[in-house]
C-alpha cells in the first residue's frame, strides 16, 4: 500500500497528493508550530514543506525499511529552520561552555504532556529551537550546530539554560 502511494506521488497525482496532505497536515503543522511559536508562521511553513515533499519524492528512497512520514517530518523540521534563519533574527550566543550534568527534579504534582508542552511554547526561542532539536527529535550537540550555523558550545550552553527554565517553571 505504501509503495503504491510513493508511486503515484511521483506521478504527481493530485488526489493521492490530496489524501496525503490530508493525513499528514496535523501531524507536519504540529511539529512547525513548535519551532516556531506562531500559527500562521507555522501555516506558511507547512506549506512550503509539503510543496518540498510532492517536489522532491523522487529523492525518497522507497524500500522495506524507509519511513515516509520520518522523512516528512526531516523535511518539516529542516524547512522550519531554515524559516527561522532567514526571517527571524534569533540571538545565539555563546554561552559558557559548560559540561553539566544535569538533574531534572520531577515535581509531585503530575503534569500532564499539554503543560509540559506549553512551557516548552514559553521558553525563549534560541532555547525552544536548541530543546527541540535535542530533546525531541535527538540530534547532538555537533548536528544541532550545523543545522542552524552555531557552535556546538552554543548549543550545549542553550540546551542548559532551556532545562532550567524548564525547571523553575516545573517548581512554579
């Protein structure tokens, strides 16, 4: 089934493209939204991906063990950066660089994912960008770097002060 809808994607048939975005759309916007804060940022940002996955199938390697909604979701978080740099002027800078364990008390109080989630939408953006790339999707420190052109310090010492955050919000 799946191989069947990767070939009629690169037959740019419109109805598959249609059931595609429709399936997918929540999911892809989801993860624009939380690089970028903004619904209509995260809109356009949408778009512009899923123009880049009908374009570009022909780059998918389709196989036993390829993972179409992986590879979306890359495209997405590699679009939303790339939003993020040429239209956002974001200020990442060097911290210092620290190799810290880091202990994250859990508070008594049960939180549920949306309140973790909504704290994670309050952090600044240098901060939320670097936890996401980290925590979320795990890239390390060295890929975080080149992805959006900082040093690797930059973004362990980013990484540090979004987890604090974090915790103080956690204790709040």
């Amino acid at each position: 089934m799946k191989n069947q809808i990767i070939e009629e994607l690169q037959k740019q048939n419109l109805n598959t493209q249609e059931n595609v975005y429709k399936e997918y759309a929540a999911r892809m916007f989801r993860i624009c939204y939380r690089y970028l804060n903004n619904e209509f940022d995260a809109a356009e940002v949408l778009n512009d991906g899923f123009y880049k996955v009908f374009s570009k199938i022909s780059s998918f390697q389709n196989g036993p063990d390829s993972d179409f909604e992986a590879w979306m979701r890359k495209i997405m978080v590699n679009e939303s950066l790339q939003f993020i740099r040429n239209r956002r002027k974001l200020n990442f800078t060097d911290l210092e660089d620290k190799q810290v364990e880091y202990e994250f008390v859990f508070p008594e109080n049960n939180l549920e994912a949306v309140d973790i989630y909504k704290m994670i939408r309050k952090l600044p953006d240098e901060y939320r960008v670097v936890f996401n790339l980290f925590v979320i999707e795990g890239f390390s420190h060295g890929e975080i770097a080149e992805k959006i052109g900082i040093a690797k310090s930059t973004s362990r010492s980013h990484l540090y002060r979004a987890r604090l955050l974090l915790q103080e919000m956690v204790k709040k």
